[in-house]
C-alpha cells in the first residue's frame, strides 16, 4: 500500500494498493493499482470552477482506470470483474505514463461504443490527469468540447442539462473561446444548483479573457457539495467530476 499524500487539512489520506480484477473483454486476469483511502470532501478541499477535485498526484487519477496487459482495453477500474487472485500470482497491468494510460481510455471509448457523455468523461479527466503531471492538455480538453457539446445536444435523457451547460462554458473559457463561454453560461438556470455569485464570477473571468484555471473560495465548496457526503461517493468525485 503506497501513501500518495496526508490530509487536505484533515487525518485523512490518499492511498493506493493493487486488486485483481478480469478484463470484461477478453477474460484476461491481471493486477492494477486501485485507491484504498480518499479524503472525504471538506470545505478546504481544492476544487476548481469546472468542479473538479484537484489531486496531489496523476497516480492517483490513473488508478481510477485499468488498462489489461493483453488487449489493452482501457476503462474505469470498478467496470472490470473483481477476481480473487492473490495480485503477487496474477500478471501486472502495464506500466504506463499516467497521461497516455488516460490516452487508451480515450481510444477504447471510440472502440467500444461509448456515449458523447462517457467521452468527454474520460477526455476531461485525461485533461485533469495532463494538469497534475504539469503537462499541456489542450488538445485533450478540445476533445472534452466536443464531445460533451454533442452530448449535451443529442443526448436526450442527459440528466441535469443546466449543470452540463454550466461544464460546457468552463470548457471553452479554459480552451479560450471566450465568446462561447459567455452564451453557453447565460444559459445556465436555477436548476443547475450552482451558486449566482460562481456564475457571475466565471462570466466575468470570460469576458476579461481569463483561460486559467479558477479554484473557487471554500464557502462556495460548502454551498455545491454535501459535506457529509460519504467516502463511497467522495471517490466518485475524483475521476467522474461535476458531469457524472
């Protein structure tokens, strides 16, 4: 068991191990990193204005997916079949840099018939995972553009438009495409759940030309997340962000 980083103002702690678990395609047994132990949300934690949780390491967010050493299929971790393997006898999963394992997500989304909504998922987060190892990911978040665009306008049972609406327009302010930011924010409503005071905030940073990223003040985190949320669900927040 590996500590990646002590509290976010807490005793908590992230920490990975190794499962082993079956590849849902072609029934290989294998090991692959997993996250034991993730800090519960709290009003300290550092999330940014597109509601993503920041990580201390892309390790971290890496372990979320697995990738199998025979057909390198690669998805989140809880989607492959739990195996009772002891991981020392079973075969490794590959060793790959955290940015290109999140680079096979991408390519078995589009091999495997994944929605717009599951691709921007896994883009966004490959977005994220570039960010923690200091690397530029911008021509991953054009992908997350595009893809949660056609989501959000071809997929009918999209639950909580408002709130992908609201994701869309960070999206194209991080990319620097100011002008869309700003239509697609003002068609954020009530029903999104997101402050006023954020909304307005993040107009503003577009109408200025802002593409940095924006880590919101901890009394708006209190008000967006139920702070007596569950560890269960707090992981949850780490690979699946504010579009789950």
């Amino acid at each position: 068991m590996e500590l990646i980083e002590q509290n976010e103002h807490r005793s908590d702690s992230y920490k990975l191990g190794e499962i082993t678990v079956m590849c849902p395609k072609c029934h290989q047994i294998f090991a692959t990193a997993n996250v034991e132990e993730i800090p519960v949300i709290n009003e300290l934690a550092r999330i940014e204005a597109d509601l993503h949780r920041i990580l201390p390491d892309a390790a971290i967010r890496a372990a979320m997916i697995a990738t199998c050493p025979n057909c390198t299929y690669t998805w989140w971790t809880e989607s492959f079949i739990p195996d009772d393997t002891v991981p020392l006898l079973a075969l490794d999963a590959p060793s790959i840099e955290p940015v290109k394992k999140f680079g096979h997500a991408i390519l078995s989304s589009r091999m495997y018939g994944a929605t717009n909504l599951e691709k921007a998922q896994i883009a966004l987060n490959a977005y994220y995972c570039a960010r923690d190892s200091f690397q530029s990911g911008e021509k991953i978040l054009q992908i997350a553009k595009e893809e949660l665009r056609i989501a959000i306008e071809t997929e009918a049972h999209l639950k909580n438009k408002s709130r992908h609406l609201y994701m869309l327009a960070e999206v194209y302010r991080l990319s620097g495409d100011f002008h869309e930011a700003v239509k697609y924010f003002y068609q954020v409503d009530r029903s999104a759940l997101l402050p006023q005071e954020l909304l307005d905030h993040q107009i503003r940073q577009a109408k200025l030309g802002n593409a940095k990223p924006v880590t919101i003040p901890n009394h708006i985190v209190k008000q967006i997340y139920d702070l007596r949320i569950s560890a269960d669900r707090a992981a949850r927040f780490l690979f699946m962000s504010a579009v789950a």
